[in-house]
C-alpha cells in the first residue's frame, strides 16, 4: 500500500488514511497503515497515538519515539489536540447548530446509541456543526467534536436526522461499494513534543465524484462577493 506523509519532523508523523483501510493489523488480514508507514519508513517503532474508524479517511498522527508516543497520547487523553472533520450527510442540513447526547457504547452490536434520558452526572458529548454547502439531497459539514465518544460523529449526526453517506449502520439509505462512508479527518492541531509549538496538519477529502462536487461548490461560494 502506497502510504502518503503530509508532514513530519523527528517526532511525529502525520499521514493520510484513505478510507476502507484498517489503522492496525485486524482479523480480516487486510493491508493496514501502521504497518504500511512502518516499512515504508522503516522505523519499526512508529506508534499508534489514535485511531480512526475503518470506513473513515483523513490525517491521522503517529508517533517515532517513546517520548513521542507518551507526549501525545497524553495530548488526546486529555483532550487537548483539536480535530475537524468534513461529512456529507443525507438532507438538506438547515443551519448552524451544536448537538449534545448522552452517548452509550453497544459493545455487543460494535456501535453506539444515544440515551434516552440525561441524569446530571452523565458526560454530554457535544458536537459543533457548521454548514459548508446545502443541496438538494446532501450537505457538506464541517464538525469540530468535544471529547472523543465511541463513532461520536456518526450517531450524533444520525440522532439529528442527517446520517452520513453510505453509514448504512447508523440509517443511511445505501452503502457505497467499497464500504467507505463520507466522513473525513480535515484537520488536526496538537503540540510538538520537542519545543510544545501548536502545529497543524490538514488533508484533502477524497477524489470520489461527490466530494470533488462539493469542494467545486465550495470553492465558488468562498468566491462569491
């Protein structure tokens, strides 16, 4: 598997992750992109710091030294890195809105769901929506997630009524042939380990006919007086 660094220095790695591939080795045997980015680079220690889901693509971090991997890892535990992805979504997404759940984690079932009732005490996943375009049938949003629940995204998008394209799991219409769905990691702000910078790296969505329609539209809406 061709494996595509977006940017790197002694400690970090940011790679993008096409979607329908594994970030680890998994029971399916697939080509997988730690495994990838560790021959390619041959670094044999490159670690894994998170994760993204299987049918999602975008940047993603790994790490080239222990020092690199505790620093991060502390960075996301602690909720310290900004990420911001872009979906297309089923409907047209009205306006601006931030959605808040109650989120529980169906291990059995390999999903999330959203709990009915909200005591006090229970976490609040919270999810910021800017609407990038609307169409008639999809919509481009771009989401900056608070925390980092179990498919967050997927199932706060589809509590709201706006599952993601081809997120057959979470109730859209159809699947797409190579199981992706239209989720994708734009962006993604943490701190160097070395000197605690801000750095940021982005990745470009997917050359797929939808996104490349959207991104169009995108970019003559940015253009309009």
């Amino acid at each position: 598997m061709e494996v595509q660094i977006l940017w790197s220095d002694q400690d970090v790695l940011a790679v993008y992750k096409p979607a329908g591939v594994p970030v680890q080795p998994d029971p399916t045997g697939d080509p997988d992109l730690l495994s990838s980015l560790r021959t390619a680079c041959n670094e044999p220690s490159i670690g894994l710091v998170h994760r993204l889901d299987r049918p999602v693509s975008g940047v993603m971090l790994f790490s080239r030294n222990e020092k690199a991997t505790a620093t991060l890892s502390a960075q996301f535990r602690e909720r310290l890195v900004k990420k911001t992805y872009w979906a297309i979504v089923e409907g047209r997404f009205p306006e601006d809105r931030t959605l808040e759940h109650v989120l529980v984690h169906d291990a059995k079932a390999h999903k999330a769901r959203v709990k009915g009732s909200t005591p006090p005490d229970d976490d609040v996943a919270t999810l910021h929506v800017h609407v990038l375009v609307q169409g008639d049938r999809y919509s481009l949003l771009e989401l900056t997630p608070v925390g980092g629940a179990f498919h967050q995204i997927r199932v706060q998008l589809a509590a709201a009524g706006f599952p993601i394209k081809g997120d057959v799991k979470y109730g859209a219409r159809r699947g797409e042939k190579d199981r992706s769905i239209a989720l994708h990691a734009r962006s993604i702000t943490f701190s160097l380990p070395v000197n605690n910078i801000d750095q940021s790296c982005q990745a470009d969505p997917p050359g797929s006919t939808i996104w490349q329609v959207f991104m169009a539209q995108l970019a003559n809406d940015q253009l309009a007086p």
